[in-house]
C-alpha cells in the first residue's frame, strides 16, 4: 500500500525537512579540503541532535550489516553510501554527501554532490547535469502524472548529455519509514507506474555517471561503486505530492514550489 498522508502528517514532515536542510547548511560551510570523511560524519550527528532530530542513517539495516554512520560520503566512483573512515578529501574530488534524519516519527532525505576545486570541467557537467536532472524530475511530481513519468524525465535529460543512469538504485517513497513504497526509478516509461495523488511523499534521487550505469558493492557491504570506475554525482530531495503541485520539503528555500510546468 502506498501511503497518502494526512495534512497534519505532511506539517511535522515539512518540518523534519527544513530541519535536515538546516544540517545541510550547517556542514556544507564547514566542509574542506584535507578533512576526513569521518570527521564529516561527526559533524553531521552533532548537526542532526542539534535540530532536535535523530540520524536517519544510523543503525540502518535493511540487510544483514547495519550502516554505521549518519551521513553516507561517496567520492568519484563511488555512487551512493560511502561509509565514513579515514579518507582525506583531495583537490578535484567529486564527493556525494547524504543526509538523513528522523523527527516527531517521520523521515527527510536529501543529498548533494560537490566538487572540489580545481575540478575536472567533466565532473563539473556530470554534477550539474545530475543536478538539473533532479529538479526535472520533481517537476513531474504532480497530480495525474505516474511514478514512470519522473523516471522518463530523468533518463530523457541526462542521455542525450551522454551520461548513464545507475538502474539498480532507485528513489522511493518516505514517511513513517526511510523507504517505502512506492520505488522511484530514474528511467522509465511515460504514463506507467503508480499514479501520484496529493499526500503522497517521495524521494526522487538521480544516481548518474560518466560512463556506463552498472555498479558492484564494496566489501564493506555499504559502498556501492560504478563497475567501469567512472564518476557518479547524485542529488536528492524529499518532495510532497501537494494540490498545487510539488513541493520539495528538503529545502530551506522560501518557496519550495515549483512553477505549473508543460509536459
Ligand atoms: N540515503 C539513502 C537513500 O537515499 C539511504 C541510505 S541508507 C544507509 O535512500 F544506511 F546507507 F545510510
Ligand atoms: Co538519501
Ligand atoms: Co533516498
């Protein structure tokens, strides 16, 4: 059953949304050169306990080895949960940065990608193109639009670029639960999949890269990594399925709604 939320339930998830863009900022300023990934994550879980919120992330385990972190790091060809260590950001690293939490019993999840500079001119077109990708997916977040809408949006953007769409991670609905139904491909088909209707919630999270879509998992059982080590940019927002159209919850921006937007 794909959940429709209440109004009420929709405010306390506005909330737990603007509280994780508030994280967001608050390491986004504090992120440099030479950190370790780790050092990262400590910042983070102070952020998230900060907003009055608990890590999303940690304890997770939907298999058989619990994540260990409150922040997912992915660098270059590492595609999405990258588990923080020692590693050391570098100059021209391309690093994905994951954010969850959980507040008043519901969930916001949203990532970025940076690139440190001096970046290659490459990454930086992959990282704005997954950027781009994203939000013309959220445009098809609306009433009378499908779950494969949002898919076809994503995969029609970044294809012509050049660019490939990891197909075995996927977006997903969000609520009482980090995932849940229903899942949100970044490729399909016009006018397929589940139906959006208001009170829906969803993350819609682009997983792109410079080279082919397939990817493998790290023997640390979280890490997963392009297979051809190309380099991957993801971007991600918790969106509300509202009458007036979507509305991305994971943003500190004052009007979180887009424009009505043309097919
Ligand atoms: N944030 C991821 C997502 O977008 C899920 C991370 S689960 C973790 O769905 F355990 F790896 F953190
Ligand atoms: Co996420
Ligand atoms: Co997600």
């Amino acid at each position: 059953m794909i959940a429709v939320r209440e109004g009420w339930e929709l405010d306390v998830m506005r909330s737990a949304g603007r509280k994780l863009a508030e994280v967001v900022a608050r390491v986004t300023e504090r992120v440099a050169v030479g950190m370790t990934t780790k050092e990262i994550d400590a910042i983070t879980e102070d952020a998230i306990l900060a907003v009055g919120a608990k890590p999303a992330f940690k304890g997770y385990k939907p298999g058989k080895v619990a994540y260990p972190a409150s922040i997912c790091i992915s660098i270059n060809e590492q595609v999405v949960h990258g588990v923080p260590g020692k590693r050391r950001l570098h100059e021209g690293d391309l690093v994905s940065l994951d954010f969850g939490l959980v507040y008043g019993g519901y969930y916001a999840d949203t990532a970025f990608t940076l690139l440190i500079p001096p970046g290659d001119p490459l990454d930086q077109a992959l990282l704005d193109g997954t950027r781009e990708a994203l939000y013309v997916g959220v445009a098809q977040a609306r009433h009378g639009r499908r779950v494969g809408d949002i898919g076809y949006a994503i995969e029609n953007y970044v294809t012509p670029l050049g660019f490939g769409v990891v197909t075995d991670m996927v977006g997903h609905g969000i609520g009482r639960r980090l995932h849940e139904e229903p899942s949100v491909p970044n490729y399909g088909r016009k006018d397929t999949g589940a139906p959006l209707v208001p009170g829906m919630v969803i993350a819609i999270e682009p997983m792109i890269t410079r080279g082919g879509g397939e990817i493998k998992t790290l023997a640390d059982h979280w890490t997963v990594a392009t297979k051809d080590n190309s380099r991957s940019a993801h971007f991600e927002h918790t969106v509300a399925i509202t009458p007036k159209g979507p509305e991305i919850l994971t943003t500190l921006d004052p009007v979180p709604l887009l424009q009505p937007n043309i097919r």
